[in-house]
C-alpha cells in the first residue's frame, strides 16, 4: 500500500501522451471536408453529407442524375463512387 500513489502517478504520466493527442483516424477537418466536397462536385455529383471518415478517406451520400451515390474520397482528392441507387420519388 505505500507504493500505491508512486504506482498511481506512474500510470498518470504514461497515459498522459495519449490523452495530449487530438483526434482519432475518424477524425476530419472542415478543410478536408470542402476539398472532398469540391472533388465530388468536380466529378458532377452533389454531395449530401459525410457518413463517416478513416484514416483521411472521407464517405459521403451524394447524388446525380435522380440517383444516390455512397462516395468515398481519398486523402488524395479521387472519387469513387457507388452503385447508384433510385432516390424515393418525391
């Protein structure tokens, strides 16, 4: 029991670069937002909002011609879209 705050404090410090670090890999900034969105307007879809991110890639739901698209945009601006499902009519 006498080691008992030397212990605690040891595993503070060791958990404290950890907890200094922001974000996680499904992180993005709004920076990274608008150059995805730039990019799937570029390749003519309207983009809809993110679903989700990893590790710089970005998911999107975006549309063209009456159909919706899931996009995924790469660290690097390339846009890979989905099979194209109808949109509900209305």
């Amino acid at each position: 029991m006498k080691h008992l705050p030397s212990i605690c404090l040891a595993a503070a410090l060791a958990a404290a670069p950890a907890l200094a670090q922001t974000g996680t890999v499904n992180d993005y900034s709004p920076a990274e937002r608008t150059r995805a969105e730039a990019a799937i307007r570029a390749a003519g879809f309207v983009p809809r909002g993110v679903t989700t991110a990893q590790a710089g890639y970005l998911f999107f739901k975006a549309e063209r011609d009456g159909k919706l698209y899931t996009i995924t945009v790469s660290p690097r601006g390339e846009v890979y879209p989905s099979t194209p499902v109808a949109l509900p009519a209305g």
